[in-house]
C-alpha cells in the first residue's frame, strides 16, 4: 500500500506546528516560574521516576558500591599526594 505523501506532509506539518507550541508555552511559563515552584516540580519528577524506576539488582548495587568505593580511595590517595606535595604556605 503506497504512503499517500501530500497527507504525510500535512500530518508531519500539523505535528510540527503542535510541538513548536508546546516548547513555546513551556519556554513561557519557564519564565513566569518562580525558583521554589521550579524545584518543586523537579522534585515531582524526581519522585515519579523512583516510582517508575525498577530496583536494581543485587549485582548493580554491588557494582555501585564498589565503584563508589574506589573513587573515595582515588580521592583519599590524592589528598594524600597533595598534602606530601603541595605548595607550603
């Protein structure tokens, strides 16, 4: 069945012609917000998405603390090197 090109036109153009209004109404209301309504809502999303988020497996979590655990010992050798090494004052 061949794609009927002037209707996928109108269609992609209407698409388009929403999609700028939604990213100009919330390029306004960006602006009209205030810096607590802001935070508020990035926290209503923070929230959400640990509600839509699957617990990580055993593995990942391990993965993490270990990968946790080796940047703290990178950072403790290099405070390390700098108070050996570094400017006295």
């Amino acid at each position: 069945m061949p794609i009927d090109k002037e209707l996928y036109r109108q269609a992609y153009a209407l698409y388009k012609k929403s999609s700028d209004a939604k990213f100009l109404e919330r390029a306004r209301l960006h602006s009209e917000l205030s810096s607590a309504e802001a935070f508020k809502q990035y926290a209503e999303l923070v929230e959400f998405v640990w509600k839509i988020c699957p617990e990580p497996s055993d593995w990942q979590r391990q993965e993490k603390l270990e990968s946790i655990n080796r940047y703290y010992a990178a950072v403790q050798r290099l405070e390390a090197w700098r108070r050996k090494h570094g400017e006295k004052t």
